[in-house]
C-alpha cells in the first residue's frame, strides 16, 4: 500500500533549510501584511514542484505496476 501512496519527500539537508527558510518569510510577511506576498508565492512554487515529482512518482510505480499485470 504504501507504494502507492509515497509521502511527499524533502530529499536533502539543503533542501529542508530551503523549505524551513520559505516558510518561515512566508509567515513573517503574512504577519506584517494583509495578504500573497512573493515569499508565500514562493513557498507554494516549492510546494507543487514536490507534488509534481511526488505524482510523477506514483504514476511511475502504477505504469510499472500495470505493465507487470499485462505481461
């Protein structure tokens, strides 16, 4: 089950600084200000590219996974 269902991954120490550092002006700013900032923007940029390889992923797993049941 769990092939099929993959978390979302933060893949390095790099990229986990990167995604605590997004975050974080993500939040400053929202607090000093009433709404999207570039900071939030780009925190959800980040946020759909791990969606995106994280779906890639999955899809590569069923294809994998379907292409074994047709043989």
């Amino acid at each position: 089950m769990y092939d099929l269902y993959p978390p979302v991954f933060i893949y390095d120490s790099p990229e986990k600084i990167e995604y605590i550092g997004a975050l974080s002006k993500s939040y400053q700013t929202l607090l000093n200000s009433d709404g999207w900032n570039d900071h939030t923007a780009f925190f959800f940029e980040q946020e759909l590219d791990r969606i995106l390889a994280t779906t890639t992923l999955m899809f590569d797993i069923v294809n994998k996974m379907g292409n074994a049941r047709i043989k």
